[in-house]
C-alpha cells in the first residue's frame, strides 16, 4: 500500500523542488545534460566493483540496458521546464517496482544516490561549482526520496 496517493507525492515533490530557485535547478539541469555519460558509468563502475551489489549485475546488462536507462532517468528526473510531477511519480513508481521485485536493498540503492552526489558535485564547474552544489543537494534530496519502493 502506498505511504500516500500519487498526487500527493507529486504535489510534495514540486513544492520541494519549487523551493530551490529556478536558476539552480537549470544549472543542474545543464551539468546532468552534460555529464550524463559520465554519472552514468561512473554509477555502474562503483557497483559493478562492489560485492554486494555486483550480485544484482552483469556488465553485459549494464552496457546494453542499464547505462542507458540511468541516463535518460536522470535527464527526466532533474528536466526543469517539462516537470510533469505526476508523471515522474509514476516514472519513480514503475523503476521502483522493478527494484523492488528483484529484491535490490535499499542500503544499496542509498549508496548509488551518494554516489551519484559525489560525481555531481565533483562535476560542478566554476563559475557556477557553488550554485551547482547547492542546487544538487537541493533537487537530489526530494527526487530520491519520493520513490516507493515497496508497493
Ligand atoms: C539511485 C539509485 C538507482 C537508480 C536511480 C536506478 C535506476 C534504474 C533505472 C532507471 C532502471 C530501469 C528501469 C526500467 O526498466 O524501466 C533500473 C533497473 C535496474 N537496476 Fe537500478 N537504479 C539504482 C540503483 C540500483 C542498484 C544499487 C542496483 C544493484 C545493486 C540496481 C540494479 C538494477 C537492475 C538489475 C535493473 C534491471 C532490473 C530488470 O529489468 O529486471 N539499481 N535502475
């Protein structure tokens, strides 16, 4: 049973995100729109290293689903002007879904958000490193916790 309904999640999301000024949240736009490639196999390199989360993965699977996958959920995920909240909540829904049926734990789905913090920050480039990072801490936070993973 969901915690709440989709439209509450979808309203909560927005006013959280609405919260973080509009040229933060470009400016993490842009650096996920740039950098995508990069997270992306920097994300699976630290799993597909990790014996516990390895278990979960093939390189083969990596390669020719999963990178892609995680590039086009982050362009979706951090898109400012075509925020459709109720559709990334079900978006948010259906990979949580598909977690939650293959038993993925979520320590390690914690530990692939920080990771993927780590790499936005380091990738936050000067003049705008700053307005980058607040800007991420501030986007990242909502969009991965809004993400039912137990239905
Ligand atoms: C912030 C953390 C994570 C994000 C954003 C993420 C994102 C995604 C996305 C977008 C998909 C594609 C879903 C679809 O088919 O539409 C996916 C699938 C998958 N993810 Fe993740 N993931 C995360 C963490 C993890 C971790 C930690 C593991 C393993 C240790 C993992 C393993 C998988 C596997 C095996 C699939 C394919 C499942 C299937 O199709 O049966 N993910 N993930």
């Amino acid at each position: 049973m969901r915690y709440k309904d989709k439209h509450q999640l979808a309203a909560e999301w927005q006013t959280l995100l609405e919260r973080t000024p509009k040229p933060l949240r470009q400016a993490v736009e842009t650096l996920v729109e740039s950098h995508g490639d990069y997270f992306a196999d920097h994300f699976y390199q630290v799993m597909l290293e990790d014996p516990h989360a390895s278990l979960f993965l093939s390189n083969e699977q990596v390669e020719q689903r999963l990178n892609p996958s995680m590039r086009r959920w982050l362009k979706a995920m951090f898109a400012v002007d075509h925020a459709d909240f109720a559709s990334l909540v079900e978006q948010q829904e259906k990979v949580g879904q598909v977690h939650a049926r293959i038993d993925i734990p979520v320590n390690l789905v914690l530990n692939g958000a920080r990771q993927l913090n780590r790499r936005f920050i380091s990738r936050s480039t000067p003049p705008s490193k700053a307005r980058c990072r607040r800007g991420m801490l501030r986007c990242m936070s909502p969009t991965i916790s809004i993400w039912p993973w137990k239905l």
